[in-house]
C-alpha cells in the first residue's frame, strides 16, 4: 500500500486523485470510478442485491461492504465518502433509505421506507461561514445484530442501537440504546425492555 501512503502525504497529489475519482462540489463518483475501479476495492457477499435505481457514492478511499443475503432497494442512498460504510448479512435496506458513512449495520437488520442514518455534520460555530463551508466531523454510527428501524426515522451520528431492538416509525434517535429495549419519539426513549427472568417484553 506505498502507493496509497504516497497519495495521502502528497497534499497535491490526493487532490488531483481527488478530482480523478469525483468532479469538484459533487458526492457522486465518476461513472469510470464506479464501473472499473470500485469493483476491486469493495466487498459484496453471495446473494447480494442492489436494485438498479439504488445510488451508490462509494469511492475506493474508504470501505464499502454488503454481506450475503442483503439488499439496497430502489431510491435508497449510500454513501461512504467520509466513513466506512459495513453492512451485515441477511439486511433490508429499505426503498428512500440514506446511509451516509461511518456507519457499520450488523446481521439481519431491517431499515424500513425513508430512513436516515448519517455519521456526518457540519460545524457551524462560525457565523461569518455558511454551515456548508465549515469543517465536516463524523462519528460513527453501530446498529447491532436483529434491529429493526421503523420508517421516516432518523439515527444521529455517535449513536449505538443495541441488539435486537425496534426504533418505532418516526423517531429521531439522539441517544444511544440499549439491548433488547424499544424506543420512540423525537427525541426516541425507551418505553419497553425485554426481561430475561419472565421471558416478556415490559414497560421501562
């Protein structure tokens, strides 16, 4: 990987890679990025689908990975151009879904219609700057194994989503949750937690 080490300590040269791979002002990688370079950076387990009218801003500078059994429907987003984006196998990634890096999915997680999950924000501290000029930050984002997302919800980055647990449709997730609980509301609270000794799902 000299190569690569020599790109990224080469201010010059990475912008120049830069612009090879993604036109100036725009998230979408260039067709010949997607269609010969990419393929051999990225990782797509057996049985994998990513329907025809999904878009996929994945670049070669950062991971991409769908494990076996796993689908992006049509109209969903992704994009890992400032963090890895990790999907697990046996995941739904749901129609209008938005995944903007870092954000690593475990095993069997379902994304309903028109969810957000974005390890990316724009500082905005300085006023004499728009917000879109700023210093871009990230954190990531971990959904753990059997989640299940209702849709129209938004997960902020940092957040951890333990597993096996439901966000209902609608919330906006700011926190992290834990195992086993479900959670709703914008902000999302936990209103139920699994109990191991009844073997039941109770109110928090």
């Amino acid at each position: 990987m000299a190569f690569v080490s020599t790109i990224k300590s080469n201010p010059r040269l990475k912008s120049f890679v830069h612009w090879l791979l993604v036109r100036s002002g725009e998230a979408k990688p260039r067709l010949w990025t997607r269609w010969f370079i990419n393929p051999f950076f990225h990782q797509r387990g057996k049985k994998s689908v990513v329907r025809f009218k999904a878009r996929m801003d994945v670049f070669p500078f950062n991971k991409f990975s769908l494990g076996n059994n796993s689908i992006i429907e049509d109209l969903a987003t992704i994009n890992n151009g400032v963090g890895d984006v990790m999907i697990g196998n046996n995941c739904g990634i749901g129609i209008g879904n938005v995944i903007i890096g870092p954000v690593t999915l475990g095993n069997y997680v379902m994304l309903a219609q028109n969810i957000v999950l974005s390890g990316l924000n724009h500082a905005y501290e300085d006023i004499s700057t728009p917000p879109r000029m700023q210093k871009v930050t990230t954190k990531q984002i971990t959904i753990a194994d059997n989640v299940w997302i209702g849709a129209n919800s938004v997960v902020t980055a940092g957040v951890t989503i333990g597993k096996h647990s439901i966000i209902g449709a609608g919330s906006v997730v700011t926190k992290s949750i834990p195992d086993y609980a479900v959670a709703v509301g914008n902000p999302a609270r936990v209103i139920k937690r699994y109990n191991f000794t009844t073997n039941s799902w109770e109110k928090a």
